[in-house]
C-alpha cells in the first residue's frame, strides 16, 4: 500500500503532493514501483495536527480517488469520517482506511456497512492532538488485541461483515516508542482475530528514535525507509497481509524476499536427495483482484501477502 497524502502538513511530505495532478503523477510512480494499493488521505493525523473541514478533505481527496481509479488502480481512502468515506466510495475507492477504527464518527459502521468496501478498523484511543496522553497500558499487545476484538464486535453489530475487515495495531498512535515492538514482535496476537493484519509502519517516530544519532537525535523521516524495509520484510514473513509505505520499490522487494524465505521454509530443499534443481518453487507471479463485489458477496476473500507482493510488474 503506497501513500499518497493529500495534505499540506503530513508529517514526511506534507504539501509535496497536495495538488491533485501532482498526487495523481506521485500515486502512478508508485504504482510502477509495485505497489498493490494506492491509500489517498486529506488529513494529516500526526501528532498534534490540527483537523480540516469535512468539505475541505473531500475536495483535496476526491479528484486524486476519481483520477487514479479511472487508471485501474485500487484505491483506498484514508478517513476517520463516514461521509468522506461514502463519498470516496462511490469515486471508485474500494478500500476505507479508518484509523479511528469507527470510534470518531459513529456512522462509519453504517456507511462501510452499505457501501461493502474492504475497512481497516486501526487501533486508536484518541484524535492527534490527544493521542500521546493515551499510551497507558496493561500488556500493550494483548491491550490492543482485546480492545480491536471490541471494535469488530461493534462493527458486527453495525452491520459490516467479518469478510470485510482488516486489522492494524496503529503503531505510533498511543504508543511511545518502544511499545511499537512488542506488537511488530507478536503480530500472531493480532492474527488470533481471524482477519488480515495491515502494518503501518513507515517513517514513525519509534524508528527515528532507534536511528538516532550519537548525539540522541532522532533521523529524519527520509532516513528512515531502509529501516521500514527491514520490517516490511519481517512483517511479511510474520503473516501481515499489506504494509502501508511512502516509499514502496524496496518494501515490494523485501515482501518478496520474505515470500521467497518462507516458500523455502516450507517447502523441500532444493538438492536435496529427494528433490532436484528442476523442482524449485515457481515464481509468484499472480495477485488476488481486489473487487468490492467480491467483498461484498462474500465470494472469495481478501488476498493474503504472498498473493499482493508477488505481482508480476512485467506485465503492468
């Protein structure tokens, strides 16, 4: 999932995409970079942003969301409120990215309910300008486990379909930075839920706390991708179903790598006195269409890593 922010004070690159032709060229790059899903947002929610107008955030959203799904791509709209979401829909997103979770707008269950879109319900406990009075907890990963359990329960009762939600721990939201590691270290926690795992992970806080330099500095949020990397292929590997990066050829890469690991674990040797070289695993060269029809009729569901990370982009 490559990000692509509408907004003039996103935290790493707020204001290089916000006119729409230049989000529209910014989201194809990614694209032929290998990105699976295009996450468009008109809101910033860094720590201590200050919310836009619900008028404001669709029209920044809504011509980029129209424009690259006119050119194929699978878009998600990253929005905490139930009309941006409806509105994005019917653009052509089929994704919602919520990293409320439903809590900031009670409608969001009805809307994602109606519309049938895939929705990522994030661990949040609050909006941006209160989120780091929030970091308080007990065993922070079986917190946000129990406290996701809820929301998808909530979001039953609204009316959204289990085949329909995707999970994210919301790193860095809440969270000071070493409570980010328990939840990338127990990702298995959150796969107990039963539904895929989004990792969010990309330039955060907590990692340019671990590159500080010898002064105690953290790095600056470009130089943080190769350490993005680094978790985009453990992530992988653990089972995440998509991770969510600004800067997307050398996380394909690294979910490949991990695809390729894994093959490897699970499967025979090559060389071995039982196999042959000939017998090494194919390429992964297919990926699972994202349809809202499928999501909504429960036909087939959402493509797990192995299928999104493995495009083959010769063929795009």
């Amino acid at each position: 999932m490559g990000v692509v922010n509408v907004t003039p004070d996103s935290f790493s690159d707020g204001g290089e995409w916000f006119e729409p032709s230049a989000a529209v060229a910014h989201g194809l790059e990614l694209l032929g970079e290998g990105a699976d899903i295009l996450d468009v947002g008109g809101e910033s929610t860094r720590p201590g942003s200050v919310r836009v107008p619900q008028d404001q955030e669709l029209a920044r959203v809504l011509p980029v969301i129209e424009r690259l799904a006119a050119r194929g791509a699978t878009v998600s709209v990253d929005t905490t409120r139930a009309a941006v979401a409806e509105r994005a829909v019917a653009a052509g997103a089929r994704i919602v990215n919520d990293v409320s979770g439903g809590l900031a707008d009670p409608e969001m269950g009805r809307a994602v309910a109606e519309t049938g879109a895939a929705y990522v319900a994030m661990h949040w406990r609050g909006h941006a300008d209160v989120m780091d009075d929030r970091q308080v907890y007990d065993d922070v990963v079986t917190d946000v486990r129990d406290e996701l359990a809820a929301r998808m329960a909530a979001l039953l009762d609204d009316g959204v379909r289990s085949e329909q939600l995707i999970l994210d721990p919301g790193l860095g939201f809440a969270k000071a930075g070493v409570l980010n590691w328990p939840l990338l270290a127990h990702l298995d926690a959150l796969h107990q839920l039963g539904r895929p795992v989004l990792v969010g992970a990309s330039r955060k806080r907590f990692l340019g706390h671990l590159l500080a330099d010898s002064a105690g500095h953290p790095a600056a949020p470009r130089a943080r991708d190769d350490a993005t990397a680094a978790i985009s292929a453990l992530s992988a590997a653990a089972g995440a179903w998509c991770v969510r990066v600004h800067t997307v050829r050398a996380s394909a890469d690294a979910v490949k790598v991990a695809a390729a690991w894994t093959a490897a674990s699970d499967g025979p040797r090559v060389g071995s006195p039982r196999t042959s070289p000939a017998a090494a695993p194919e390429p992964l060269t297919s990926t699972v269409a994202l349809t809202t029809e499928s999501w909504t009729t429960g036909e087939q569901g959402l493509p797990t890593w192995q299928d999104s990370g493995a495009r083959n982009h010769d063929t795009q």
